[in-house]
C-alpha cells in the first residue's frame, strides 16, 4: 500500500485571499460604524497597516470614500423609502440639539410590519439646523423629510419634547393635540371671511402641513421631576430643608468637577467616583443623589472634611432618601 503524501501545513495565503473590493468594504464599515473621521485613510500609518494586513492592496483616498458613503446614504433611503410604502400607519419623532456649536435636526419612524407584527424603526435624518430654530423652520424640515421618504399622509402622530417652539410648529401647521381632550360647545362663533381666506392663502403658500402632536412622556415627567417638584419643595415648611440639603449636595458635585484632587479623595473615601449631575437630565441628578444617599454617615462626614464643606445634617440625609424613594418611578 503506497504511503499518503505528507500534509501540507495551510497558510494564510493559501487559504483565503483578500479581494480589493472585501478592504474597500472592510474600511468603509469600520469609518461608518465607528464614526470616524474621513480624513484617517488619508493618515500614513492607517495607509501603512491596510496595506501591510491586506496583502498589498491599495486603499481609498478620502474622495473616494466620501463617494461610496454618499452612495450608500442614497441606497439605504431608497430602500427605506420602499420598506414605507407597504405599511399604513407610522409614528415620527423630532428632536434638536446641539453640539460643538453646531446645531442638528433628527427624525426617526417607528411603525408595526404588517406581516410579523415586529415593531420596526429607522432614522429618517440628522441634518443640520443653521440659524434660529424657530416654529416655521422646524414646521419647514419636518414636514421636508416626511415628504422625502413619502409618508405625508400615513404619519399618526409626530412625538417631541415639551418645547415652545416645537410646541407652536404644530399648532400653527398640524392637527389638534393628541393630549388635548376635543371640548364640545354650542355656541356659535362668526369669523372674518377675509381673514380665513388671506390664512388660507399663506398655508398655500407654505404649501407644508404637519400631523398630529403628541408630546415626549419621558420630558414631560423630566419637567413634572424638575420644574413642578422645584415649585412644590420651595413652599411650605420643606422650603429650608430642600433648599439646604440640595445645596449641599451641589457643593460636593462642583468640588468633584472641577477639581481632580477632590475627585481623587471622594474615590479614596468612598471607594467609587462621584456622579456629577448633567443640567439637561433630570434622572442624572436623581442618581447623583441616590449615589451619594448610598454612603454611610461616617463616608459623607469624611467627603464633607475632606473637602472643606458643611455637613448634611441628619434631617437633610433623612429628606434626601425619601426624595429618591418617591421619584424613583420618574427616574
């Protein structure tokens, strides 16, 4: 019986072979899905290790990576154009920010496919916002992109924060207010002819209109956390307490955030790093306190020293966990 040829040990060029179009692929998903700036494939050694691991395949210049994500861009809003077109009904969701000075518009769609029942999502835009943001630019935009993908007329609702400008967008150029209850009357009104024609003379103009509103519960209970429990507390006989005991609880936070020492000594003493509270999330402020209503007595009295700061006194511990139990559902 003759004997079997010895094995041959595979190598990596022996098993697979890296294609062009695989690094292209490869270097475009890794710049979108890691959000990174365009201009790192024009960087030598990012050029150096794509060649060195690809085999010496060539690499995109920054012109023509910003060609392929363009191309992308346009195919994945086709094909959620077309997804759209098979389903009845969807919610919308608009929200502003701003970052780095800069400020940008996002919307995203929510609805129900019709087959599986699966709650379905996708993001519409993320478009930038120049100049002010007032009503009739937000009512422009939106009303802009749900004609883009299509969905004018199968939006049920379009669901912001509490904020005024939003808030009179969709008063101005939308349906009622899902909130609001429809009160019926029988008294008659009489209106301006020519006023009623000139409105709908501007509206032809505009030529946008807006679906129904319904306002974020996450903000609303932000601002039921915030603003309403800041009216309560600040009345009555808790006035002095709230007052004192969140003040002294900020006092810790703006140690720890500006200074890195502080810091260091709340972490040596508390064994954890102190959470500093964001001015734009309520819920941040309520674990900064739930974080700090976690220590013992004698760890808070230690902070206090450390830091040169008053003391909580035992009502003002004693108010701070009741604050957390009861807004805990809010949170």
């Amino acid at each position: 019986m003759p004997t079997p040829p010895p094995l041959k040990q595979a190598t990596l060029s022996s098993t697979s072979v890296i294609t062009q179009s695989k690094v292209n692929s490869l270097v475009l998903e890794f710049i979108i899905a890691d959000v990174q700036p365009f201009s790192l494939v024009e960087n030598a050694s990012f050029r150096e290790m794509i060649a060195g691991i690809s085999g010496g395949r060539t690499h995109m210049c920054r012109k023509t990576l910003m060609q392929r994500i363009e191309r992308g861009s346009q195919n994945m809003k086709k094909a959620i154009t077309e997804t759209l077109q098979d389903v009845q009904t969807v919610c919308t969701t608009a929200d502003i920010w701003t970052a780095h000075h800069r400020s940008f518009m996002g919307i995203t769609c929510h609805w129900i496919e019709p087959e599986t029942l699966d709650r379905k999502s996708a993001a519409l835009a993320c478009e930038r916002i120049r100049g002010r943001h007032t009503y009739d630019v937000i009512a422009a935009k939106v009303s802009q992109i749900h004609a883009e993908f299509q969905i004018q007329g199968k939006v049920s609702a379009t669901v912001t924060d509490n904020g005024s400008n939003f808030v009179k967008a969709f008063n101005e150029y939308g349906g009622c207010e899902m909130d609001d209850e429809m009160d019926s009357t029988d008294d008659v009104q009489f209106a301006d002819v020519s006023a009623v024609l000139q409105e709908e003379q501007e509206e032809e103009e505009l030529n946008f209109f807006l679906p129904p509103h319904h306002r974020c519960a996450a903000h609303t209970l932000n601002l039921i956390a915030t603003t309403d429990l800041d009216k309560a507390a600040s009345q009555g006989v808790s006035r002095k307490l709230y007052r004192s005991a969140m003040s002294k609880c900020a006092a810790i936070w703006n140690k720890a955030h500006r200074s890195s020492g502080a810091a260091d000594a709340i972490e040596e003493i508390a064994q954890m790093r102190c959470l500093v509270p964001s001015v734009t999330r309520w819920s941040s402020e309520y674990h900064a306190i739930e974080k700090l209503m976690s220590l013992t007595e004698s760890q808070l009295n230690g902070i206090c020293d450390q830091l040169k700061l008053a003391k909580l006194h035992p009502q003002e511990t004693m108010f701070l966990k009741e604050y957390t139990a009861i807004l805990k559902p809010l949170a």
